[in-house]
C-alpha cells in the first residue's frame, strides 16, 4: 500500500475518523497504490507481469503501449486500475526521460527508492496541504466505489499528484511531474505550484 502499513478500519456508522481511514475508502488511492505495485515490480524485476515483459500483456495495464489519459478511464479503460496504469505509466516515463535503460537494475533500484522516499511523505504532505475535497457519499460511509466519479476522483487524484511531487526534488521532480501532467491531463494539479 501506497500508505501505513497498519490497515486502518473504517466503521460505516460513524464514517472516516482520520486521514487514514479516509484515504482506504478513496477510489482514487486505490487506484494509485495499484500503480505503485506496478512500479515496484518492474524495479524489482524489471516486468509489471511476472510472466512477462514490463510491457504487460494489456494494452490499457502496459507501461508502454497504453494510451489514454485520465478523461479515458472509463470509456478506453475501466476501473481503479486505470489510475494506477496513468501513476505507474507516468514513473515509468519519468525513469526513461532521465535517460535509464528499463533493463538496468541498479538504475531502477536508485530511482525506486527516491519515488518510495517521496511516497512515505506523501500522506503527511496530504494533511499539511489540506487540498482533498469533502468526502463524497461512498468514502463518508467507509465504502470503495467501484465506478470513477470523475470530477471528484480528479480531485483527490490531484491533491495526492501535489502532495507527492512536492516531496521529490530536482530532475526527479521535473521528470516525474512533466510525466504526470502528460499522462493525467485533466487530473493534474496544473495550478498547485509543485513544478519546476
């Protein structure tokens, strides 16, 4: 998980006590930490696909033949995973944009500690910067959704794209943010000044 370890429960009577229980009710989060297992597995093994190539055998899950962006979830691509493949899509581009070969282990082991480095701020960074919006219905009753709201889940997209681009410095940033704003589109937090 993208957050604490420790799973927090999140009690439908009396709805999301904290952050943490917050966040596990979120479409959009779970979405986003399944892009970061994508991420992970192909810095560990070089392949989102154990029995295959990082070029998953999905085009709407492939790092690299996956086209859409966020306005196409739902019509080109369905379900939470979408957000995912749109994350690990976008570090995955921001590896190579820095000029690493997907086949250089050490070089996806570097760059895969700065962004799970960035990560574990990341949750911290959403509370300092208090940009979510209200919860919607589902998440205040402590249940994930299992269809995109599309002007809401842009902006608890956005609001964890600005929390944890700010925790990223330098080229990583740069390379991870121009990534972002290329693969979300609309979703991106365009005017959160995390950018170079």
């Amino acid at each position: 998980a993208t957050f604490h370890d420790d799973s927090p429960t999140c009690d439908s009577t009396t709805g999301p006590q904290n952050l943490d229980e917050r966040l596990t009710s979120e479409y959009a989060l779970a979405g986003l930490n399944e892009g970061f297992a994508d991420f992970i597995a192909f810095s560990a093994l070089g392949t989102t696909n154990v029995l295959g190539s990082y070029e998953f055998t999905g085009d709407d899950r492939s790092l690299t033949r996956s086209a859409f962006d966020f306005r196409g979830i739902g019509s080109e691509c369905v379900s939470f995973y979408c957000l995912g493949t749109l994350f690990a899509r976008s570090l995955y581009d921001a590896y190579v944009s820095l000029g690493n070969d997907p086949d250089d282990e050490d070089a996806r082991g570097a760059f895969s500690r700065e962004i799970v480095m960035a990560l574990a701020a990341t949750q911290e960074t959403m509370a300092a910067r208090d940009e979510l919006p209200p919860a919607d219905p589902a998440a205040s009753e402590c249940d994930l959704r299992l269809e995109i709201s599309s002007s809401y889940d842009a902006q608890v997209t956005a609001a964890f794209l600005a929390a944890f681009l700010d925790n990223l410095t330098g080229e990583i940033q740069a390379q991870v943010c121009d990534a972002a704003a290329s693969n979300f589109g609309s979703a991106f937090p365009a005017n959160a000044g995390v950018c170079p």
